[in-house]
C-alpha cells in the first residue's frame, strides 16, 4: 500500500511539474507577438500560419454545396455545367469571388470581379438607392483592331480606376486566347488571330490597370478556344504550335507588363487539365518565363485539387469547404508536401501585399463615369473598320440629312457580348440616338414600326414572334426610299460564355436576312441612292450573296456603351476610320484552317480537338496557302490616302538587332491615320516556316494632309526564331530573310532583304506539353 502510494505522489508531483511548464511556455507564447503581414517578413507570416489557415488561403471563400449524390466523401469531383460565371455577396456585390481572409496574422481578403470590358459588379444594393455602374469599354477585338497600345492604355487607366474605386482588387481580365476559328463564343473577348497583336495589345490594358495599384488576370491559360464541352474536351497541340502561336501571346503580354495573376483554363491541354499542368504552370510560366504573380483556377476548373497545388496552381476558385479538407488530408497521409503549400502561400501574400485591400484604400464607389465614357467613345472609333467606301459613300456629308435606319440592332444596339463578359452599365446609345446625336434625321416613321416589331415579338398570339429581324414591306420601301437621302442597315449578331456560336445563324445571315438586304438596297439604288452597313457584331460573318449591294460597310465590332455616338462619328467624318482587321474575313467558313476540326470529336459532346493546322492559324495559313480572304488580316480603308516609301534598314547583315524605317505621308485631303505593319519572310531548309510573319508594326498619329511621319521598328534575334521541337530551342536560321511593310498582309508598299550569316540559338527551353497522339500537322513548304 506504501509503494501505490510513494507512486501517486510521484505521478502527482510529476504532473504538477509538467502542467507548470506547460503554463509557463504558455504565458511565453502568449507575450509573443503573432508576425503580422506588412510588419514582419512573408517567411516569417508562412511559418506562423497552421495547416488549415494556409489551406484556407489556397482556396477561395465561395461556399457552393456539394450535391447529396456525391456520397460522404471530402472530395467529389463535382464542378458545375457551363457556363459558371462567379458571383458573390460579400465585400462588393455582383463581384466574381473572394479569397479568405486570416485576420490573426493581418491578412485580408481580396475581391476578384469579371470584366474584359468592364467592371462586373451588380448595380443595385439591397437596402442602398445608389447605383454602381460601370463603364462599358469596347470589346478585346475592337480594342486589339485599333493596333494603337497607347489609346488601348488609355482605356485601362481609367478602366483600372474604376476596379479600384468600387474596392477590388484584382479584375479577372485580359483573355487573350488567339482566335483559332471565328465560331468560338468568346472571341469578342480576346484580340487577335496572331500572337504579336494579341500580345502587345494586352500588356497596354495591363499597364494602364494595374498603374492604379490594382491588379489583373490574364486568361485562359492556355489553349481555350471554344466554348463546347470546355470543361472537359482536350485540346490537342504540338509543342511547336503551342509556344510559337498560344502560349507566345501570354508570354509578351507578362515581359511586358508583369500582370498579378495569371488564369489557368477549364480545357484539358494534350489530355490533362490545365491546372494540373505542372510542366505548364510550373515550368514554362515560372521558370522559363519567370512569372512573379500567382495562378488561380478558372471558377470550378479542374478536379484534382491536390494536382493543382502541385502544380503550381496557388488559388482555387470559387472556392468549397471540401476542397480545403480535401487538402488538408493530403498532407496529413503524405501525399502533398507542406513545402508546396509554403510555396503556394508565399506567391498570394507577395501579392496581397500590394492590393488596395492590404492598404486598406478607402475606395469611394464613384469613379469619373462621365469621363471614361468619352475615353470608350475615342476608343471605340479608333478600332473600328471601314471595309467598303464605293464613290465616297462615306463619310455622310452635307449632302445627307434624312437617313432610313433599318435592323434590330439600329435601335437596341450590342455594347458588348454575353457571360462574364458583360457589364452593368447605365446606358448604351444606339445607332438611332447617335445619328440624332450627330445632326442627322432619322426617319420617325421607320423607328415607329421597329417599335410595334418589338413589342410584337412577347406577343405569343403574334406571327412575328420568334422572327430574328422585322422583314421590310415593299410599301416601307417605296416610303422610306422616297423620303430618305441614304438607307443604313445594322446587321447585328452577338454571343459568349458558355456557348460557341451557331454556324447557319450565327456566322452566316439567314436567307431572310440576305433577302431583305437586298431588297432595302434595290429600293434605295433604284432612287439613285446609297446603302450603308453597320456591322454591330463580337466576331467574323460570313460576307457572301449581301455585301455587295452595300456601297459601304462599317465594321463596328461591339463598341462598348457610347456605340452609337463613335459610329456616328465615323459616319460623319468627324474621325476619320483607322481601324485595322487582327483577325481575317475569309471568304467561306470551309476556307478556315480549323474548320475540319472545330469543335472536336463526337460532334455533340467533343471529348478532343486536334489543333491540326499547327503554326498555320490565321493569315499564316492563308498566305502561305495561297487562299484568297474576303478581307485580309490587317485590312482597313480610310478617307484619305497614304504613301509608304523610302524603306531604310540599319544593315544588310543581322547581328542581334537590326533596325527598319520607312515613310509615311498624308497624300489626300483630310487628316487621317496610318498603321504600317512589318511581315519577314524566313528561310526553310532547316524547318517549315509560312510565307510571313508579323513581327512588327506601328501607328502614325494623326497626319494632317501634305504631313509625312518617320516610323522606326527593331528586329531583335528572338523576333526571327522559330521553335525546333526535337532540341527544345529557338533558333533564328541562317541565311536570306525579306523584311516587308505594309498596309496589310496582302497590301505589301516596299521590301528589303538581310542576311543571317550563322543560326544563332537564342534559347534553349525545356520539352514539355507533349501530345498524347501524332498529330499529321500542316506543312507550308508542301504548298510552295
């Protein structure tokens, strides 16, 4: 009995020492201060941070559930159908998302909002009678066809002010995926079919956004070109045609305007999803690249969550409880590393660091609409493209008063396209406003009808109901044509997340479309007078059996809320069109490169799609193909005329740079701009190569009639070398290049020619991103 109890006390006493120093290490963390974020170092903050707060970070604060078919397990794989366009009551409502805030240790939550044309927030409040609307700027391919970086800069200044005023943080925009085929739904977003333009157009918004402290996402990263099946269909590219083509525009837009964030896709890319692409995220944009920012999912993209934290994927969005406990039990059984995470958590704090939230900027919720809806107006009108001007029909001068407006589209105009895309903005000012705006008279009595066409159209008992536009009557015709100076038609078409564009309907005018043109045109060229089309459309149309009864077309692409009054102005002369196609008008959709292998295979639900054109997208497989365009790549008429002359280079031998200038004079008789572009055609014998590429190009300012400008580019090593897959380098050939300027891919001014004594290995790159199949890829050199 003596010895239980000497045990006891020992027991006893034992405890009583271990509970004392436990009480005492307690009191010592107690005095020591939690690391702060700002304060101490982020090394510091990590080491601080436990296993659920640094997961919790990971992944965003949106709290969707999972379905009760998806059993008790943490991770289900469950993502919602497309479209999913994020959207979240808290901090800014209407705002795409947020991250999740750790107070202990001073971090904030960011707010993250849709917009590649605006800021998309929701305008009204519950319990608020202010309004929040935003700008709505012209579309990425309006913005891209204006090939001027500086007006494109100017757009995301005051585009990144209102990002900033409303109280986000980080704008989930640019998409700069290339335009592969003209029926991808979201091609209004995005810029171009080449790289170049794409890129440099996309680092000019970045620029101007991210100069207010706030930042950008640029997207989809990479190879998202469709909109069917996205979530699951696997885009099939060579590695070639990836870095040269796809990946080469997000590569230029980050050199040269290191974006936050970079947005990684919902496709699978060569069969497995984007952000579980660790050669992708990870190789390529970290280590090749040297991409400083974070990389988030698109909202519910990919299903491997603890892939994409090895990945490279540092956020998750919108964000599941699941996903964190999913996670947080891959560490605890070994299968992801607490050093990936560490590493994932240090690219959002650098971040964090800099946003609007971690300063804690007393954001006013009222930026300067007013101001940047003339800053959309210039922009709209410096993108959009004269196509046609047959005997002057434009401008409409003092010689047309009364205009005969026709279209759907004439009076309920298209800012801008659908999805994440859209913006909630106060107004748009159609066609019809603007051509009041400008002093013209539209007729009464023709607007009065497409109103009764409208209200007819909810009437279910009515036979207009379902009808795409109001069919003119041959008694409207003899009125209108008797009565008016000019007939102008907005041919509309719209489209956007979720959904690819239909063929028959969509791209192509319907039968009744076309007929009805033609109609409204025999009228009005029946009275001796002129026909002028509108093109309010996000992408390519066909152009067939309709263009040519117009005496004019105006290619106004979706310009944004302050529409009609920039067409207008076009209309009037008041800005003299300087717009340039980045994409080209091919003359039948069978024409496109893709058009065999767009959306993939089966048709209903394609599981893949094989990139088989390779690098031969665009005007590279038009011109190297000798395919004759409907409009070219870089196309775009004016009302004056230009001169490009004395083409100089600072050598006939190339050393790593090399210099090219030319001349150009105003040589009408209005003041007007000119964009000169820089093709190189390359040497072959060791590598297919197309007939040219972009590799430059330039905007005058604007030159008053008799006024000439000097414009200088420079051609560096890198901007003459192709990639060669089987050595992982980039490499500028030996032998004779020719350096054309022109006014467009098919309208060439002058030539030169240099020389490369040697091949120079400019850089050597890791393999990566191989494909799962051979794919038969074209080959340019077949066709020469």
């Amino acid at each position: 009995m003596m010895r239980f109890f000497k045990t006891f006390a020992l027991v006893v006493t034992s405890s009583a020492g271990l509970m004392a120093v436990s009480l005492c290490a307690a009191a010592q963390t107690a005095k020591k201060p939690v690391p702060q974020l700002g304060k101490n170092s982020v090394k510091e903050v990590i080491a601080a941070m436990t296993l659920r707060e640094k997961v919790t970070l990971l992944v965003g604060a949106g709290r969707a559930p999972k379905p009760k078919s998806a059993g008790n397990g943490v991770s289900n794989g469950w993502v919602p159908e497309p479209p999913m366009i994020g959207h979240t009551e808290t901090k800014v409502p209407g705002a795409a998302g947020n991250t999740n805030a750790i107070p202990r240790l001073g971090i904030p939550s960011l707010v993250l909002s849709d917009g590649p044309a605006g800021v998309r927030i929701s305008p009204t409040r519950k319990g608020d009678n202010h309004t929040y609307y935003a700008t709505a700027f012209p579309v990425g391919t309006l913005l891209a066809s204006s090939w001027d970086p500086t007006v494109v800069e100017s757009v995301g200044r005051a585009f990144g002010n209102e990002v900033k005023e409303y109280g986000v943080d980080i704008l989930l925009a640019p998409g700069v995926n290339i335009h592969r085929n003209p029926l991808n739904g979201r091609n209004f977003e995005y810029y171009s079919e080449d790289p170049l333009v794409a890129g440099k157009i996309a680092a000019a918004l970045i620029r101007g956004v991210q100069s207010n402290g706030v930042g950008t996402s640029i997207k989809h990263f990479a190879a998202n070109n469709q909109e069917t099946n996205r979530n699951y269909v696997s885009s099939i590219v060579s590695e070639r045609a990836l870095r040269e083509i796809y990946l080469k525009t997000f590569r230029l837009a980050i050199a040269e305007s290191n974006p936050w964030t970079v947005m990684s896709s919902y496709n699978r890319l060569n069969d497995v999803y984007t952000a579980q692409r660790h050669d992708l995220l990870t190789t390529v944009l970290r280590n090749e690249w040297k991409f400083k920012g974070f990389v988030m999912t698109d909202w519910g993209g990919g299903y491997d969550w603890v892939a994409e934290m090895k990945a490279g994927n540092d956020l998750i969005m919108p964000g599941r409880p699941d996903q964190i406990e999913t996670i947080i039990d891959a560490v605890q059984h070994d299968s992801l590393s607490v050093k990936v995470l560490d590493s994932n958590v240090e690219h959002m704090l650098n971040i964090i660091l800099k946003s609007p939230a971690f300063k804690q900027y007393a954001y006013s919720n009222h930026p300067d609409l007013k101001a940047h809806a003339a800053i959309a107006r210039r922009a709209a009108a410096e993108g959009m493209i004269l196509l046609k001007n047959q005997s002057q029909a434009l401008p409409m001068t003092t010689n047309v008063k009364t205009v005969a407006a026709f279209g759907n589209a004439t009076y309920n105009t298209i800012p801008g396209g659908t999805g994440s895309g859209e913006v909630n903005k106060a107004y748009t000012t159609s066609v019809y406003q603007g051509l009041l705006n400008a002093g013209y008279l539209p007729d009464e009595s023709l607007k009065n009808v497409y109103g009764r066409f409208f209200k007819s159209l909810t009437d279910p008992e009515h036979p207009h109901r379902g009808s795409s536009e109001l069919m003119a009557s041959d008694s409207l015709l003899k009125a209108t044509a008797s009565h008016n100076d000019v007939a102008l038609i907005t041919i509309s078409r719209n489209a956007g997340e979720g959904h690819d564009r239909n063929l028959e309907t969509n791209y192509n005018l319907t039968p009744e479309e076309k007929q009805n043109f033609k109609k409204i045109a025999e009228a009005f060229h029946g009275k001796g007078k002129k026909v002028i089309a509108v093109l309010n459309i996000g992408g390519v149309i066909d152009m067939k059996g309709w263009q040519d009864d117009a005496d004019a077309i105006l290619l106004a692409w979706q310009p944004g809320q302050e529409a009609g009054d920039a067409i207008a102005d076009l209309l009037s002369g008041k800005v003299n069109p300087s717009g340039k196609l980045a994409t080209t008008f091919p003359v039948s959709y069978s024409d496109v490169p893709s058009a065999k292998n767009f959306p993939g295979t089966p048709a209903e639900r394609p599981a893949q799609v094989i990139y088989q054109e390779g690098i031969y997208v665009g005007y590279r497989y038009y011109d190297t193909y000798k395919v004759k365009p409907q409009y070219e790549f870089g196309y775009g008429l004016s009302y004056t005329n230009f001169a490009v002359s004395n083409l100089k280079l600072s050598s006939t031998q190339f050393n790593g740079l090399l210099t090219a200038s030319v001349v150009v004079k105003n040589t009408g008789k209005v003041a007007g701009k000119e964009v000169v572009q820089i093709y190189i055609s390359a040497p072959t014998q060791t590598i297919d190569k197309p007939e040219q590429e972009l590799k430059a190009f330039a905007k005058t300012h604007l030159l008053q009639p008799g006024e000439s400008q000097t414009l200088t580019f420079a051609i560096r090593s890198a901007d003459l070398a192709s990639y060669h897959t089987r050595s992982s380098e980039w490499i500028t050939d030996a032998g004779k290049y020719t350096l054309k300027a022109g006014t467009s891919s098919r309208d060439i001014k002058q030539t030169a020619t240099f020389n490369v004594a040697k091949a120079l290995v400019v850089e050597k790159d890791h393999q990566v991103l191989q494909t799962p199949v051979n794919i038969t890829e074209y080959k340019g050199s077949a066709s020469k």
